[in-house]
C-alpha cells in the first residue's frame, strides 16, 4: 500500500463519541471524503446562531463517489475555495459537482507536497512531542498569506447566492480549513472558547484517519506508539498561536478583519444577515 497517497486519498468516517446525536448532526458521511462538516448551529455572541446548510469544511475531495458529488448537488453547494498549492492539487485533484464553482486559494501553500513519511518518521523519533508542537505553532504564527488566502474566501461568501452553499477545504481538514473555519465564526461573532472548541473537534472526524496513519508509523517504521498517536492532531495551542500573533500584529482581531479581509462595519452586518439567524 502507498501510505504516501493515504493522506489524499483517505476514505475513512468517524462519529463523535460522547455527543453522537451532534455529531450526527454535524457531520455530513461520506464514502470518499472524510472531516466533511456543517459549521451551522455555532451561538454567537448575541445569541444568534450559524445557519446550518450555508457553510461547510472538508478534507481532501479527490476520491468522490458518484453518491458523494449528488450529495454535494444535494447540500446546494454551488462554490468549492481549495487552500491547497500547485503541487498538492496535481497529486489528488478534486472531483466536483457540474456546474460548481471551484476556486483555489493556495497562497502560501505554493510548495507543498506529499509528506515523506520516512524523514518525518526520523523526526518524530529524534524529537519529544513538544518539539514537533513548536514546529506547528511556528507554522500557526506565519501569517503573512492570510490576507490573499482568506480574503477572497470572504469576497465569495458576501456575494453567494441566499440558495446556495460554500465548501472550503485543503488536505486534511485540520491548518488551512481550520483557520478559515475560525475566521469566519469570528467575524459572525461566537465566541473565541467555541472557535478553539470547533478546531478540536476535527480530531473527532479524524479519529480513524489518524489511528490509522499511526499504525502505520508504529509498524512500517517502528516508531513509538504513544509517540505516532500524536500526530495530526488539532491542539487548542496552536489555533491560539494564531490569534495571539495576529493581535501582536494589528492590534486585534478586529483589525485584522477590517484592514486585511476587508471586513468593514457594513460587511460585517451583511455577512450576519446572511449566515445567521
């Protein structure tokens, strides 16, 4: 088996343990896809809600079925904004509906590609946990694309049709989507504990994709088992690195939206009245 294409080809799905009936909910199953959710039913600040059906967050779409781009069809997902590069796309282009919109957002992800399995393996062997967690919130603090990756995603959602839906995704569901998906519930309000808590939760929908590549860490390469349990997962240090960057730059938040999304008083109150309700 190529575990080297496991990462972009992966067909797994999980249920959340303790809160099935929510996770059910969330989650959007599907046989080619996997971390495929709803960001609906979030409360924000002013005790409005995130409508469900208008925005939802994706792994890789390489290995649609024919059921899963119906699906799509079905969700009225009319607009797709991929944050993967050049290289990543050519390795697992996505399968998508006709007549939807794809868009590729790959600023700052120009030069990624298939992870090497084996020189990460060698890492990860030579270093704690808490190394390879210094190296993802170094990545977490690497800001400078923000602007011309996630504005555009914002100009598409002030412009999508009241009868349609947005999909954003990158490889796994977990960087690039996870700090859209963060932004976006940002700027609608909800609160930052529920943003970090949303982040987490794609170690829920990545349970099996994650249990599986460690698996595979542990006996292709012998790598400790606790030690290939960590890997790809969302920790609430990291999103933080972000914020906390982001406020170390602008300011706030708030600033960030305004002078690098272009989100003005005037979009925020458009983008609310779109998405909330």
């Amino acid at each position: 088996m190529n575990f080297t294409k496991i990462f972009y080809s992966c067909s797994l799905l999980v249920f959340g343990t303790s809160t099935l009936i929510y996770a059910q909910q969330r989650e959007i199953p599907l046989n080619g896809a996997y971390n495929f959710r709803d960001l609906g039913g979030y409360e924000t600040k002013d005790h409005k809600t995130i409508k469900w059906g208008k925005l939802y967050r994706s792994a890789v779409l390489s290995d649609l079925t024919a059921d899963d781009l119906n699906k799509l069809t079905s969700l009225h997902i009319s607009r797709i904004a991929d944050f993967r590069g050049p290289v990543e796309v050519s390795y697992a282009p996505d399968k998508i509906p006709a007549g939807t919109t794809y868009f590729a957002l790959a600023a700052g992800s120009g030069t990624d590609g298939p992870d090497d399995w084996a020189a990460m393996a060698e890492e990860m062997k030579k270093n704690p946990v808490e190394v390879s967690d210094q190296g993802a919130i170094a990545y977490y603090r690497k800001i400078g694309s923000f602007k011309d990756r996630y504005k555009p995603l914002f100009d598409s959602l002030l412009t999508l049709n009241k009868d349609s839906a947005l999909l954003f995704h990158c490889v796994g569901g977990k960087d690039r989507t996870g700090l859209a998906a963060a932004f976006i519930e940002y700027a609608l309000g909800v609160e930052k504990k529920q943003i970090i808590a949303d982040y987490v939760l794609t170690n829920t929908y990545r349970a099996k994709y994650n249990k599986m590549i460690a698996d595979m860490l542990v006996a292709k390469y012998q790598l400790p088992a606790k030690r290939a349990a960590d890997y790809g997962l969302a920790k609430p240090a990291f999103i933080e690195a972000t914020f906390n960057e982001i406020t170390k730059k602008y300011g706030s938040m708030d600033n960030f939206m305004k002078n690098e999304l272009g989100l003005t008083e005037e979009k925020i109150v458009k983008l609310k009245s779109l998405y909330l309700e």
